[in-house]
C-alpha cells in the first residue's frame, strides 16, 4: 500500500533514513497499539506505579538512542542531524503520538539554544554529562508566563514583557517568577528559563538560564488536563529565589536575543513536523476506512462525491509537505537565507507552521466528516487526531505572533 510523504530523501543520509525506518517500526510494534488509551496517561507522572509512559520514553531515548543523537559529535554525542534529516526523525515519532513526541525532542530544544549563536562550552560539557547517561533525562523550555503568553516570544517587545526576573548576586543569580504550560514540566530533571536581567536595558535585559529541577525553590503544580497531547505534560512552575552558578547563564548581550530568536524559529519550524506526523497517521486510517467501508456495494473511494473529498484531502496533505520541506531546507542553508535568528527565518518558520498545521487540521476535520460516527468515536482512532492536531496549531508562540511576524516584515507594520 502507498506511503504519502514528499520527504525529500536526496537530502537524507542513509543512515538516517535506516533510523527512520527503525522508528517507523517501533511507533507500529509499540506505539500505535496502545493509541487508544495513551488518553488516559494525562497524569502519568503522579502516579506511585510505573507505567507504559516511563517504558515509551525510555526506549525512545535511551534504547532508541535518541538522546544521545541531541549532542553534537564534538561533545560525545551522536547529532549531526541537519535541520531537514531532523525534521524526518521528528515526523516518524509524531505518527504515532503527539504528545510523545513534543516531550520527546525537548531536549535537542535546549540544546539548539546553548549552541546558538556560538557553543557555550561550559554547559554543553554539562548537557553532554546529562544526556549521553544510561537514563532518560528530559528537559523543559520554561518560557511562557501567566499575564501575556507568547508575549514572551514576541522580539518586537525586546524582552519587556518577561516578569520573571534574575537578579546577579555574587558569583550567583537569583531567579524569581512563575512560568506555566511548558512541555514536560513535571517529570523534567532540568529547566531551561527565560527571565528579564534586574537593572539592565535592551539587549542586556534577555537572559537564559539552565536550572536544575532539584534546585531549592523550584517548585512544580499539577498537570493540567488538555484535549489532546495527553501524556506531554503542562501545568505551572514557580521559582522563588532560585540561585544558580553566574555560569548557567547561556549567553550576554546580543548573542542571548539571537538565541532566543533562533530558539523561536528552530521550534516553529521543526514543530510543524508534529502536525505532518498527525497528517500522515490520519490518512493511513481514512485510507483504510474508504477502501473498505461500501456504499451501494461498492468501496466509498470509488464513489465520485467521495473522491472529490479524498481530492482536497490529498491537495492539503501535498501542500502541508512542500511548504515544511521547503523551510527546512531553508534552514539548513543560511549562507544564502541567513541564520535561523535572522527576522526572514523567523518569519519563514512562522508561516510555515501555520500554513501546514491549518492544512493538517483540514485533512482530519474532513476525514472525521467521511468517517461519520466512526470520526467521533474512539474507536475510529480520527478523533484523537482531530484534538491532537488542533494543539498543534496553537503550540510555539500562537497563529496571531506568527501573523504578526510575517506583516512585520513583509508590509513594515510597526506599531504591532
């Protein structure tokens, strides 16, 4: 049966493309078996037992060896991923989970910003002593914050909008705010946080700092229970004079915005691969359903209404893929579109994100509707994928930034 994916595998090492293969088989042999009840593991992390969770993430990262893939080469690590070999690995897992994978690749997140614009030596030793271990050591963007939301990632505001605050004292810094929604915030053994500098003016007034989670403090609330992308979990954290070493601060000045700024456009970017991973696992199933499902004894796929419906569904999916390729390879070539802080990246990453994820949201919605009361029951399996793929759309700064990003550049608008 015919795989929909317009990867562009020219571009794709072999090797990598074995690794997705062999995720590939794990999401089928075990993943997928369990996409019925993944649901109900909304609080997984409270509970005393162990569960199937703990297992998926552990031999996700560790017998997988995708956290070891996080470190570049030069610190010990396996990553030499470009950004669309990336997006290939990133796709692979989201077929079978969302919320798998938006927890899943959270570390290469944190990574990506300590290695931008220039590596931070100091702390990659640090990261590379974390993640290349035997155990599974997830991590958590703390960026979001209560009063303003994706205010935070809006560079326009030149970081006037972050209120939670570090203050230098001594060889430490002491942090205070509270931060909430970031993925993997309970169960994460480090945070990476963005405060506004105590004192200091644009670029200054930007900082990102590497917290341990057993820092004194910090404290975690309880998971909320979203629609979808249960098992990625998302509540608040509070950090009350939290210090840390002056050495767990990323980067100064300048290069602590373009970090932040690349921070932005890497997640955009590389986030869109959730929804064409939720696309992709939503055509297997519709697929599936019209071949074998009949009206007046013949398949539903041979029926002309049917067909001009399965038409769009395909001319979404194709336009989804070209323009999250198309990004990606962008990204991988700044010496001709500049580096991922650069403000046409950022805004190419923006609209990528929106473009593919309203697509991704029409082939469910319009895969629900062909399936009928099969689309909203469980056992349709298109249900979940219709919630999951509406987070999808608003995760990583929200659909108006990323408008607002695009206006910005292209038509000047200045007083947004």
């Amino acid at each position: 049966m015919k795989e929909f994916s317009l990867r562009p595998d020219h571009l794709i090492r072999d090797e990598v493309k074995s690794y997705c293969e062999t995720l590939k088989r794990w999401v089928n042999e075990r993943v997928l078996p369990h996409e019925d009840v993944l649901d109900d593991y909304w609080d997984w992390t409270e509970r005393p037992e162990h569960t199937l969770i703990h297992d998926l993430f552990k031999e996700l990262w560790i017998d997988l060896g995708l956290q070891k893939a996080f470190i570049p080469r030069e610190y010990g690590g396996e990553g030499d991923w470009s950004t669309v070999e990336n997006g290939a690995v990133i796709v692979e897992v989201a077929r079978g989970d969302f919320g798998l994978a938006c927890t899943g690749f959270l570390q290469s997140w944190v990574v990506a910003s300590v290695m931008l614009p220039k590596p931070n030596d100091y702390l990659m030793k640090q990261l590379a002593e974390w993640l290349l271990g035997s155990e599974p050591f997830p991590m958590c963007n703390a960026i979001t914050e209560p009063h303003g939301g994706g205010n935070v990632e809006d560079p326009r505001l030149k970081g006037s909008a972050i209120r939670t605050r570090a203050k230098r004292e001594g060889d430490t810094w002491v942090i205070n705010g509270h931060k909430l929604w970031p993925s993997a915030f309970r169960e994460a053994k480090a945070f990476l946080v963005i405060c506004s500098i105590e004192g200091e003016q644009f670029p200054n007034n930007i900082g990102q700092f590497i917290v341990p989670a057993d820092t004194p403090g910090l404290t975690t609330g309880k998971p909320y229970k979203k629609m979808g992308a249960a098992i990625d979990t998302c509540g608040d954290i509070w950090f009350e004079n939290v210090k840390v070493p002056k050495e767990n601060k990323l980067h100064e000045g300048e290069d602590e915005v373009k970090s932040l700024i690349a921070k932005e456009t890497i997640g955009r970017a590389c986030s869109t691969a959730f929804a064409i991973g939720i696309m992709r696992r939503g055509f297997e199933i519709l697929r599936s359903y019209v071949e074998n499902r009949e009206i007046g004894g013949k398949p539903m796929k041979e029926h002309g209404v049917i067909v001009h419906e399965l038409g769009q569904i395909v001319t979404d999916m194709v336009t989804a893929e070209s323009v999250f390729w198309n990004t990606l390879i962008r990204l991988d070539h700044p010496e001709v579109y500049g580096p991922p802080w650069d403000h046409g990246q950022l805004v190419a990453a923006s609209i990528c994100q929106n473009v593919a994820t309203e697509c991704a949201f029409k082939v469910i919605n319009r895969a629900l509707e062909l399936m009928g009361s099969y689309g909203y029951a469980k056992e349709g399996k298109i249900e979940k994928l219709f919630r999951d793929v509406k987070i999808s759309q608003i995760v990583v700064g929200g659909q108006m930034l990323r408008l607002l990003e695009g206006a910005r550049y292209y038509f000047g608008t200045e007083t947004i």
